[in-house]
C-alpha cells in the first residue's frame, strides 16, 4: 500500500513532517523495488532519520535535533 501525507503508518506520527515525508517518498521506493511493508517502514524510517540528522533537521516533535 503506497502510503501519502496524509494516510502514512502510525510509527510516523510523531516525526517533523519533512522527516516523515522523507520516510513515507523512501518506504514507497522501497515497495516499488518488492521489499514488504514490515521491512520498508523500518529501514525507510532509519534512512530518513539519518537524513534529517545530515542536515540538521529535527527529527521527532517531542526531541531537539
């Protein structure tokens, strides 16, 4: 299921919402390239993380960058 803004999993809901449009445009890839969703969401969410901390982003709304 290709997820959008708007209708994303639960584990996303407390990230910044660049981080989680980052997490939810690399998990979809990853369902395009045949990775199962309990796969894609974990390694999309680390991936986005390490963006956002790349460039200094905050990464959740109850944490500092």
């Amino acid at each position: 299921m290709p997820w959008t803004k708007t209708e994303y999993p639960p584990s996303l809901k407390n990230f910044m919402a660049p981080v989680r449009n980052k997490a939810i445009e690399i998990a979809n890839a990853l369902l395009d390239d045949g990775y199962e969703e309990d796969r894609a969401i974990p390694i999309a969410t680390a991936k986005a993380e390490e963006w956002a901390k790349n460039r200094n982003k905050k990464i959740r709304k109850d944490k500092a960058p």
